[in-house]
C-alpha cells in the first residue's frame, strides 16, 4: 500500500509539461538583435505601409530612452534584448486558399495542442486565429463572420485592409510610450489578431486565439485589437504554449480593447507559456500590458484569466471606466509551481459617474514559487458614485513558497464605496481529513479544494475553457502537496 | 534647499557627543547617500515630504534656556512628566512621580555609556533597516540630544509616563529631531503616551524616531496623540521589538497637522507575542495624515490585530499602508488587518494599501479596507426621529470612531480625547 502510494506520488511529481514539444517546421527568421533596421525588416517583411513602418520606428525610438521597470516582485536576471530573435515566421507557400493548404506539421501542432483548426471549425463553432511564433497562420470561420459584418483577421491583414480602422484605434488604450514593454512591443510586433464588431452585432460564435512560440530564441510580440461599436457583443478567447527549452524566452504582448456604448467585450485567457523546469532552468519572461476602455456608456468590459504558465508573469489587465454607468469585471486565478513568479492583478480606473467594478483574484502558489497580487482601484475626482469591490484571496501548499498581496486603493470622491478584503489560508487538514473518510485519496481531495477555492472564477469561463483549465490547475499543482 | 549640505553643516556645529559618536557619524554617512525621499520613493508616494524642508528652516540642535510655558494633558494631570524641547531631551522639566528605582530616565548619550550601555547598543537604531529613506537616518545623526527610559523588571507602574514634544516656535520655523530609546524589563507593565505641543503659530517639523524593547511577559501600552495645529508637520517612527509573550497595545490619534506621517513598527521576534493596533485620524482643513504600520512576524505563534480608521473633511486626505510580513518561520501566525475610511469633503480624498507578504502556509492572515460615504439608511432613521441633518451625521462619525476611542483605557484621557473630537463634529446633543 506504502509502495503504490510512493509510486502515485513519484509519477505526479515526474509528471511534465505536456505542451512543450517542438514543430519541426522551417522558419523565416530576422537576425538576432534589435536595431532600427531589424523593425525596417519586420515591416518590409510584412509589406506594411509607410504609415505603419513609421510608427514602429517612433516606439523604437522611444524605446530606447526608456529603463526596464523594476518595481515589480519579481526577480530575474537581465534581459538581454540584443539576443532575442524578433521575427520568426514558419515558411510556407504563397498565399493560402483554404485551411487544406497549411503545412501539414503546422496543423498537426495545433491538433497536439487540441485545437484542430478543421474540427474547431466543423464541431465546435469556435472562430480560431492561430499565431505560431511571429505571424498568424490561419484565419478559421471569416466567411461567416464577415455575413453579418465581424471583421476578425490577423493584424497584418487588418494594417493592409481596414488602415482606416487601425490607424484610429491602435495604440489609442495603450499608447506606444506607456511602458517599456509597450513601447518594445509596437516598435517589433509581428502579428496578431484584429476584431471589429460593428453596431448592434451580437458576435455569433466565440472568437479565439491560439498563441505558440516554437523556434528557438525568438520573442513573440504579438498584438490584438477589439473594438466593439454600439450595443454590439464579443465573447474573444486567447491561449498560449510554448516548447520546453532551457534559455528562457521573451514574450511581450499587448492587448487592447475599445467598447463604445452599450457594447460589451469579455476577453477570457488561458495562459499556459513552458513555465520551466523543477529547477527552475528555462521558461516563459511573460511582460503583457492588457487595457481596455469603456469608451461609451452603459459599456462592460470582463476579463478572466487562468495564469498557470510561464517562468515569470507581470501582467495587469486594466480597464478605464471612462463612459457613466460602465461596468469592469476581473476574474483571475493564478498559480505558480517550483521557481514560477507571479506579479499579476487589475487597474480599475473609474472616471465616469455611476461606474462599477469587480475584482475575483485567486492566488495559488506551490514549490517555490512567489505569487503576488498587485492591483489599483482608482476613483477620480468627478467619479460620482463609483462602486468597486475586491477580493483577493490567496493558499499557500507548502512552507518554501510566497504570498504577497499589494492592492492600491486610491479615492478622489466622496460618494465612492469601495471594498477591499483579503485572506491567506492553507488547505486544513480537517478539509484532507474530510475528504479521506469520505473515500477520496489525498490528491484527489486536493484537486476538489483547489479547484472549490478557484470556482467562483472558473464559472466566468466559456464552456469548452472551463474544463480544460480546470485539468491544467490540477496539473500544474501535482505533487504539490504531501 | 540642499538638506544634505544644510545638516552636515548642523552636525558639524551641534555640540560633540560623549559615546554616540560612532552611531551619529554612521547616521549621518547613511543620509549623505540617501538624501531626503522624493515621491517616486515607494513609502513616500503620497506624501511631499521633501517640500517641509524649505529655506528658513531653522535647526540649532542646542538646548535653549529660555523659560518654556506649555499646556499639561488633560486628563494625566498625574503622571511622570518627560519633556523635549525643539527635539531635546530637557532634564529641567521632566519631573517624575514614580518611587525611585522603578524607572530610569537619563539622557541617552549618558546611557550609552554607563551601565545601560549594552541596552543602548543592543537596541539603539534598530528601526533603521525598515526605513531605507534617509528621514530615519537624519534623525540618527542628532541622537546625542535624546531621552533612554528604562522600566526595571517585575514593575507595574501606576501611572502613564507621558513625554511632551515642545516646540517653541514663537519666533520662526522651527525643525526639531527628538529621540528616545525605552526598554521595558522582564514582566513589566508601562504606559508611555506622547503629545506634542507648539508654543508659538510659526511653522514646524518634528522628525521623531522612538524605539522600544518589551522584554519576555512585559505589557506595554502607548498612546500617541497629535492634536498641534494645522502649521505643525510630524514624520514619526516608533519601532516596538517584541520578545517572548510580550504583549503591546499601540494607539495613534491624528487630530490635526499639516503633513503628519506615523510609522508605525511591530517586530515580533519571539515567539506568542501579541500586539494591538488601533489608529485614528480624523482630519480636515488641508491635512494630510500618512499611517504606515509593519507587522514583522519573524517566530511562531505571534498574534496581531489592527484597525486603523479615518475621517476626512474639506481637502484633507488619509493615507494608510499597512504591511503583514510573515516570515519562513513564523508558523502558526494570526495577522488581521482592518482600514475604514468614511469621506465627507468634496475634495477629500483617501489612498489606502493594505499588503501582505507570507512566506509561510500555515497562518492565518487577512485584510480589509473600506472607503466610502455615510450610509444613506442609517441618516434618514435618524433624520425620521427629529435629529438634525448636523447632529445626525456627528451621531454616526461619533459611533464610527468610537470602536478607537474605547481602547484608551484611562478615563480621564478618553473623556479629554472625546471631548476634542465631539467639538469637530459640532455634536450638540
């Protein structure tokens, strides 16, 4: 019995990151370093118009005044960004007809990650734009979109097609010049995925997008764009995998989101980057600047996020509640293993009068692991009755790893009423206890506890999400106990 | 200003001490190289502390002789009387009523040098390692001039030791840096309450650094209550290390000042100790009062409880950040937490960050805040039952502070504190 349990338990904790095979697929790559002429490359690379090429070259430039930030909790040695390879993109044929035409190692990576992009298409009605290293690959389910007016394509196609509608919305959240790796991100992005939602457009189906870095060395620097006009709806999924490697990888994404009146976006992302091994050697650098505006009254904007990857996460989705009566939601779970560190939380920044935001944030941290939750609640002075309430709860498995909570509550008006509460627990021991005479084994009581603690943010994802991150939560935390 | 140019020529002048010469040099080397905090400095974000110190401010860390008339504390008419003035430690005034033998209250540069000499070495300048901003330092640079008190072991004192903050600004802006050392020995039970008083209307700037020891089964209680007009600025450390089952109750009253800052140090370093933390700033007119609390739990099985709670007219604005350390080997720990904030001024406002840091699993912390208006319900009931909209109102902000009030457990004191606090809300009942 002593021994079978040894065995459960030595399989568990042997037990590796099931992502991180590697696509042998030849790749478009620019050199190593950056330099004005690498963002010229990536640009002529892309065909991009004048306008575009001379917005990178602006970020770069700016780039280049500015100091990595070290504010955060986190700690890693110097990035060296002269090493990172900024553009890498699979070969392929020219121009593809249909989804039959991709590089049949292309597909069967996608189908490894279990996002076959045909069956997605036939079964599940999830429209997906993959993005493999730099550029996207394909584009599932436009015609049926494009029926009732749903703009969803990669950023390359959308700089060439819709210049109108990016030249107006890009960089409008999320200036070039707001941190060091905004400004990094516009000066080198290589793709992405652009949504546009027109007026009074419920989005038919769920849109998303699959992130993976494959080639060695290379940074992935992608960037999504969604608008949502008036009274329109968007459900937008995003998942990331990454190949085991030893070096750690750059990534450094931006996301911003535009919701006008009565317009309502929900962004959900699973991220799951190679966190690294049990020694701590490799994984994902994950620098993301998340923002979204309501921009219009009666506008909501949610995010949800499930952060079990990555070596180092520093991450803060944020929305400015700019139209009166606007709603912001953040729902957030995140949990570190062995050497993972975790800086994560939300900016609330209520500025229209009537506004209300929700903060759920779950902290999980295993190993030994650093997991922190950093957040602003922000009330200016004209925010009449602006109502927030934060949550941020955090379980520690195990004496090695760390909890750290920083939330920023900031209050400029007198009608405001805002709530903040916070609790550090373990998992009891009368819980354990519970369960066992119950008939469940230790791990699978675990599993139950966790997955309980982090329900109230789980029930915000989309379906097909839900349960595949519920699977990686347990995952991600096997062996972490006993 | 240059505020480094500015004290290293002050400390230059002021008069050479007999054996803290190595720690004030130390002091000084430190603030050299930090300087004053700007607000990009993380403790420092809310609060210009670098604006206080302007031209004309006057530091001649000499004791004066003038005659120095000040208002006694309502309510402790019977106490030991400590008493600073301009930021030192003045023997002439301090009058104690507590038998001989009891307590020793001597300078400290002459402590650093007596028998009591190891205590000061032992703890002197302890709080420095928490406050890397170069306002502790300042303070260091100047010790020579302060007060070490000493409550022998097994004593229960019966009445509160109350230092007075003195400063005589009658005539010009006045900066003063007092500090004081207190150790409390083995199973002894003490009441140290501090208060700050300004003879003239001039400016001032009082940068206090007080650290205590409480040794195994000692009980302290400290009260620090600033009430010294809206010319009056305050940047305070009191740094408390804990021993074994010590126990600590610390209360910071803010009434009124300029900028007030108050840091707030609990070090648990053994193992069952307890502290209570209770705050109170009830501000308005243009004050700003910034509480920042450390709770470091470095043993097991240490409890700590805090409640920090603020009131905010016209354009003043509350500033709390409360920290929660739980190291590796504090198992076991009970940390709660808890910040309310009510405003009432159009243009107040309140910034609040209460942070938690655990490197260990099994403990048990949590951390509340809340900002908000009065409640809504709460007024119309009263309003319904022919209370005025003026009374109504002082009835529930009353109530709100009350939970602080309470915790002072010398009636005299609560009725005096009571009474400054009814008269600003205009309570009329």
């Amino acid at each position: 019995m002593q021994e079978e349990n040894e065995d459960i338990l030595e399989q568990i904790t042997t037990s590796e990151y099931k992502y991180g095979f590697v696509t042998d697929i030849e790749a478009d790559e620019a050199p190593k370093g950056l330099s004005e002429e690498t963002v010229r490359f990536i640009s002529a690379k892309k065909n991009e118009p004048e306008w575009m090429l001379e917005y990178r070259l602006k970020a770069y430039r700016h780039w280049l005044t500015m100091e990595e930030p070290t504010w955060a909790n986190l700690h890693y040695p110097s990035i060296n960004y002269q090493d990172v390879i900024y553009y890498s993109a699979p070969k392929q044929k020219v121009s593809l007809s249909s989804l039959d035409e991709i590089d049949p190692e292309l597909r069967s990576t996608f189908e490894k990650l279990g996002i076959s992009l045909d069956e997605q298409k036939r079964l599940s009605g999830v429209a997906v734009d993959a993005v493999m290293d730099s550029v996207s690959v394909a584009t599932t389910f436009k015609e049926e979109l494009s029926k009732v007016g749903v703009i969803f394509c990669s950023m390359s196609e959308a700089v060439k097609e819709h210049p109108e509608l990016i030249k107006k919305y890009l960089g409008s959240v999320v200036p070039a010049t707001d941190n060091f790796f905004t400004a990094l991100n516009s000066a080198v992005f290589s793709d992405g995925s652009f949504c546009f939602i027109p007026k009074g457009v419920r989005c038919p189906m769920e849109l998303s997008t699959y992130f993976r870095i494959n080639a060695a060395n290379t940074g992935q620097f992608e960037r999504t764009l969604i608008v949502a006009e008036e009274s329109s709806y968007v459900s937008y999924l995003e998942g990331c995998t990454a190949p085991m490697r030893d070096e750690n990888q750059l990534h450094a994404a931006v996301v911003e989101i535009v919701a006008m009146e009565k317009a309502e976006v929900k962004y959900s992302t699973v991220q799951n980057w190679y966190p690294g091994d049990k020694e701590g050697k490799g994984g994902i650098y994950n620098f993301v600047t998340k923002r979204g505006i309501c921009a219009g009254d009666h506008s909501k904007i949610s995010w949800t996020q499930v952060e079990t990857g990555s070596s180092i996460t520093w991450k803060y989705p944020s929305v400015i509640l700019k139209g009166d009566y606007s709603i912001a939601e953040f729902y957030s779970v995140a949990v570190t293993n062995n050497f993972q560190q975790a800086d994560t939380g939300t900016k609330m920044v209520h500025l229209g009068k009537n506004t209300r935001s929700r903060i759920v944030s779950k902290g999980i941290s295993a190993g030994k692991s650093q997991n922190s939750y950093r957040g602003l609640v922000s009330v200016a002075k004209n925010a009449d009755n602006a109502r927030n309430f934060s949550q941020c709860d955090s379980m520690l498995l195990g004496d090695k790893c760390g909890a750290h909570t920083f939330p920023y509550i900031e209050v400029k008006n007198n009608t405001a009423q805002v709530e903040h509460e916070a609790t550090t627990s373990k998992i009891g021991e009368d819980q354990i206890f519970y369960c066992n005479q119950r008939g469940l084994d230790t791990e699978t009581a675990v599993a139950l506890i966790i997955n309980g603690f982090a329900k109230e943010v789980m029930n915000q994802l989309p379906m097909e999400f839900a349960v595949e991150a519920q699977k990686l939560l347990a995952i991600s935390l096997e062996g972490s106990v006993g | 200003m240059d505020a480094i140019q500015f004290f290293t020529d002050a400390y230059a002048q002021q008069s050479s001490s007999l054996h803290l010469h190595a720690f004030q040099q130390s002091n000084l080397d430190a603030f050299s190289t930090m300087g004053l905090p700007a607000i990009k400095h993380e403790e420092w974000k809310y609060t210009k502390i670098r604006n206080l110190f302007k031209d004309g401010l006057t530091y001649t860390p000499t004791l004066s002789n003038s005659e120095i008339k000040f208002q006694t504390l309502k309510g402790t008419e019977e106490a030991n009387r400590i008493v600073f003035v301009n930021g030192l430690y003045n023997a002439a005034l301090t009058h104690l009523i507590e038998a001989e033998g009891n307590i020793v209250v001597k300078p400290l540069d002459t402590a650093a040098g007596d028998e009591d000499a190891e205590l000061v070495k032992k703890h002197l300048g302890h709080s420095k390692d928490y406050h890397l901003d170069g306002i502790n330092a300042l303070n260091g640079a100047f010790a020579a001039g302060g007060v070490f008190i000493k409550v022998k072991p097994n004593v229960v004192l019966t009445q509160p030791i109350v230092i007075y903050h003195v400063t005589d600004n009658a005539n010009g802006m006045i900066f003063s840096q007092p500090r004081i050392l207190g150790y409390l020995g083995k199973n002894a039970e003490a009441t140290i309450i501090e208060t700050y008083v300004s003879t003239g209307n001039s400016e001032s700037l009082s940068n206090e650094v007080i650290e205590m020891c409480v040794e195994r089964d000692a009980n302290l209680l400290y009260i620090k209550l600033q009430n010294e007009g809206a010319h009056s600025s305050h940047t305070g450390t009191t740094h408390i290390r804990q021993l074994e089952k010590a126990m600590t109750q610390a209360i910071t009253i803010s009434l009124s000042g300029a900028i007030v800052r108050n840091n707030l140090n609990m070090i648990m370093e053994a193992e069952y100790g307890e502290s209570h933390m209770y705050g109170l700033y009830l501000l308005n007119g243009n004050t700003q009062v910034d509480n920042h609390t450390i709770v470091d739990n470095q043993m097991p099985h240490c409890f700590s409880n805090e409640l920090y709670k603020g009131i905010m007219d016209d354009s003043s604005s509350g500033i709390f950040n409360g920290k929660i350390f739980v190291r590796k080997d504090a198992q076991k720990t009970n940390a709660y937490q808890s910040n309310k904030n009510v405003l009432i001024g159009a243009n107040a406002s309140a910034n609040t960050k209460p942070q938690l840091e655990i490197f260990a699993d099994d403990v048990k912390c949590s951390h509340g805040c809340t900002i908000g208006k009065l409640d809504e319900e709460a007024l119309f009931y009263l309003r319904a039952r022919g209370i005025s909209e003026t009374n109504a109102k002082a009835l529930l902000l009353h109530a709100f502070a009350g939970d602080i009030l309470q915790q002072i457990k010398y009636e005299g004191l609560r009725t005096h504190i009571d009474e400054l606090i009814s008269e600003r809300l205009s309570f009329q009942i």
